[in-house]
C-alpha cells in the first residue's frame, strides 16, 4: 500500500537511516536538506511497494558517490541529482517511472526522495542492501546478476 513522505518525516528519516547506516554513507543532514527544499518546491513524494510495481517499470537507483566530506564544503544541487536521472532516460529510450535508493546511510538515504520530488515521480519502498556499503556493486542485485551500469553522474 502506497504512502507519502514529507517535509516533517525527513529528520526522522535521516536520523533512522544514519543507525542503519552504521556511520556509512556521509551525513544525513545535508541530505535531508536537500531533501527538504526539493519537498517544499515540488511537492509530497509517494512510496509505492514492490507489490505496486508494473511488470514495465524502469526504476532508476539515485545517489551520491565519492567522499561524502566534499558535500560539507560544497552542498550538492537539485540538478546534480535530477540529471543522471534524464539522462538515463534518454538512454534507454524510455521514460524512468520510479526512483530507487540503492543504499540505507547517511545522505543517500534522502537523496532519492530530493530526485523523486524534483522529477515528480515514485519512490520504489526498497533498497539495495539494507545499510551502507563502500562500493557499488555491492548491493544485493548483483547477486542476482543485475549490474551498476550503465551509470549517469553529474557533478
């Protein structure tokens, strides 16, 4: 059954992702910052379940990647989270229907909700491992032989 985040449930959600995490995933705050300013812009996000999603759906996993220290010195944008998503768009030929968080920890936890905001669309309700990780690739998906590419990044 679907559901909706807004701007009141970001804190809690960055501060409960920031125990899943385990201290991984760089800091909750400045996500949820961005998180908060694309929901008072845009709008509510929907979560939908699994059990929601279309046979046809293109998700897309949003989040940052490198050192999560830099983001203390220069804050990310709205458009460098909503750009991969347009460009992975463009690639497949197709729309992107949901947005996905690939892990739970710290800024990436929120960033998904900013991108799906900003995009207008879904928020998928699951991740990629259930805490942080420091690669890509390790996420329960490549298990099952799903890979991290193609990959869109902005900077």
């Amino acid at each position: 059954m679907s559901w909706t985040i807004s701007v009141d449930d970001i804190d809690d959600l960055a501060r409960g992702s920031a125990v899943l995490g385990t201290g991984g995933g760089g800091d909750p705050y400045i996500g949820g910052l961005l998180a908060k300013e694309a929901l008072r812009r845009h709008g509510d996000v929907t979560v939908v379940t699994l059990d929601e999603l279309p046979d046809d759906a293109v998700v897309a996993c949003v989040s940052m990647l490198g050192a999560p220290t830099v983001m203390v010195e220069k804050l990310p944008s709205l458009d460098e989270v909503m750009r991969p998503v347009t460009e992975l768009s463009e690639h497949y030929g197709r729309p992107i229907t949901h947005i996905m968080c690939i892990e739970v920890g710290g800024v990436n936890s929120t960033i998904p909700i900013a991108a799906a905001a900003a995009t207008g669309l879904p928020v998928l309700d699951a991740d990629g491992m259930g805490r942080a990780f420091p690669e890509l690739q390790m996420v329960l998906p490549t298990l099952y032989g799903v890979t991290s590419s193609p990959l869109a990044y902005s900077d």
